[in-house]
C-alpha cells in the first residue's frame, strides 16, 4: 500500500449489491467495480488492488473459478481475497478456504462488519509484505555473499557480481518502458532477475585453479573446461530450488547460469541455442556480463574505456546478443558508464 489509500476491488453480478458496497467503501477506501469474473481479471491486470470482495454464486464464471485464475497468476496470486456468499454453509466455506481466500462476509452485507474485516486483512497483508520483504533482503545478502566469496577465487573480477547485477536493473527497466517482452518482464520478473544476477557464474566454483586463475588465453582443452561451469551452475541452482521452492527467483538464477553465455545467433554454449529460444534473463544478463569484463581491469590488461567497450557490444547486436535488448543498452549507455565508473572508483578506494 505504501501509504496510499488501500484500492478495493468490489465483485458481483447483483447491480444493487455492488453499488451499496461501493458507497459503504467509498468514504475510506479507493473503489473499484466488477459486475464479472472476466472483467475483475481485466482491472486486476490494470490496477493490481490491494484487497478483493469476490462473490461466489455468479453466472459464468463463479468466484472459486476467478479465484483460481487469479492464484494462478505469478503477479496477482498474492492479493488477499474475502468471499461473500448468501449461502455461507461449512462445505462452501472449507472449498473457499482450500481455494485460498482470507475469509467470508455474509450478505446482506453489514457495514461495521465489512470494514473491520477489510481493516483486518488489509492491515495482516501489509505485516506479510513487510516481513517477506525483510526476509527476501537477508536472503539476498547471504546470496551475494556467497556469490562474491566464488568470485573472490578469481581476482580479477573485484565486485562484478554486484555491477552487472546493477546493468540487469538498468536494462531491464529500459525494456519495460519500451514496451517490449510485456508477457515475460513484468516489474516483478525484473526484480527476480536482479536479486538471481549475481549467482550466473555460481558453477566456477567447480572449476579448477589452474583453468580458473591462469592469467591470459586459455587453449582448447582449457576453454572446454571453463564452459563446464554453465551446466555445472545450472545443476546446482536447480538442487538450490528444489530444497527451497519458495524462492522463485533461483528459477532465474538457474536460466541465468546456464544461458548467459549463449549467442543470439546459435553459436555459443552450452547448448547453442539462438534467438527468443534463449531465456531472456539470459540475454540481458550477456550484455551486462560482457560490458563489465571489457570495461574492467583485469590482471592481464587494463579496462578498455567506455566508448570502446560500447562499439565492441553494438556490433553484437545480431550475432552475440538480441538486438532489442542492444537497443536497451544504446538507450541507458551513458548510465552504465556512470554506474561502472562510481562502482570501479569506490572500489580503487576501498583497496588503497
């Protein structure tokens, strides 16, 4: 809710039932209207309210049926649902429960009634949201830990897992405003992809010393080795959500891992897949990976400038990397640079 009054989504077929609960709402709450199943779905894509008054017995689709379909949506299943019923016997009641909603209002509606339930269940959504918020923020700094303390076998990489998960932010959110990839990344796929982005090269961490840390160009067989870690992070990401379900943004991690190296042209690894067949998390997660490892300084040279690092991935475009997602980089480049500039300064610093 953020401090801004709470939108309730009111849903029936009855004409009068439905304005009388939007006058008894209206003097505390933003109100919306829905006389369908069909239509709520509609306004819950637009507007995402914070509570819904969803009633059962309506022709079409009834409100078990447009409750399914909202649970089943990754960006709506989240919002807390209050059933109204005329006929509010026990089955009803166990199926509403076992379909997930909050709880029950009997109509004819009483007022004091609806608005302390709704005060309740607004104000236990608002605690949830808060505590997954700060159970989401620990995990995710336990996650970058142990993505950085990988990292930190190979010196030349400093901070990169915390700058490219940055440009996944900037890109994605350029993508978004371009209206672009609209069934894919939504706000909330771009939050899972940020928070996945710093575990793409998790499977280095099986990798030996000697391919890892020899500084220059490795050979053929060494080369053969390092691709290893896509599918190698893969598996292990993937043994990461099975044990923990709930963290739906390792199902990113575990794309991220095994397709950040592949090409938009098929000719990458592991798999050489090519075009949309690559996941998009792993194609804004390629620019991003790229772009940091030509602008950084490396053991076995210095960091080429931005100009250069921006000719070398616009001429990718086609060939390593999705030209729409090369469109999202021209259009943010200048704020990449900054971002890479600040992140290397403060990094220099904090060595010296």
């Amino acid at each position: 809710m953020n401090g801004t009054v709470p939108n309730i989504l009111v849903v029936d077929d009855n004409l009068p039932t439905l304005k009388q609960i939007g006058a008894q709402l209206g003097e505390s709450y933003e109100v919306s209207l829905a006389k369908s199943g069909a239509l709520a779905l509609q306004i819950c894509m637009r507007e995402k309210p914070d509570l819904i008054l969803l009633d059962i017995e309506m022709p079409g689709m009834d409100g078990f049926e447009t409750l399914k379909r909202l649970r089943l949506n990754r960006y709506l299943g989240s919002i807390p649902v209050i059933f109204l019923t005329g006929n509010h016997d026990t089955e009803t009641e166990v199926r509403g429960l076992e379909s997930g909603a909050r709880d029950f209002i009997t109509k004819p509606v009483e007022k004091s009634i609806l608005l302390h339930r709704i005060e309740l269940h607004l104000r236990f959504s608002s605690y949830q949201s808060r505590l997954e918020r700060t159970v989401a923020k620990m995990s995710d700094s336990v996650a970058l830990a142990f993505a950085e303390l990988i990292e930190c076998r190979d010196p030349n990489t400093g901070e990169h897992v915390a700058r490219t998960s940055s440009y996944v932010g900037m890109l994605g959110r350029r993508l978004i405003d371009m209206g672009l990839f609209t069934e894919e990344l939504t706000s909330t796929d771009l939050d899972m992809m940020i928070r996945a982005a710093p575990f793409h090269d998790i499977g280095k961490i099986a990798i030996s010393d000697r391919v890892l840390l020899k500084p220059g160009q490795l050979d053929d067989e060494e080369f053969t080795v390092m691709k290893q870690h896509t599918v190698i992070g893969e598996e292990i990401l993937k043994n990461m959500l099975a044990r923990t379900p709930t963290q739906q943004y390792l199902h990113y991690a575990r794309m991220i891992a095994a397709s950040h190296h592949e090409r938009f042209d098929g000719k990458g690894y592991p798999r050489g897949l090519s075009g949309d067949g690559i996941p998009l998390c792993g194609r804004i997660m390629a620019v991003a990976d790229v772009y940091d490892a030509l602008v950084d300084n490396r053991v076995y040279r210095r960091g080429m400038s931005h100009t250069e690092a921006r000719r070398i991935i616009l001429d990718g475009g086609g060939k390593n990397f999705d030209p729409r997602v090369i469109d999202a980089f021209e259009a943010v480049h200048t704020e990449l640079a900054r971002a890479a500039k600040k992140k290397q300064t403060g990094q220099s610093q904090s060595e010296n």
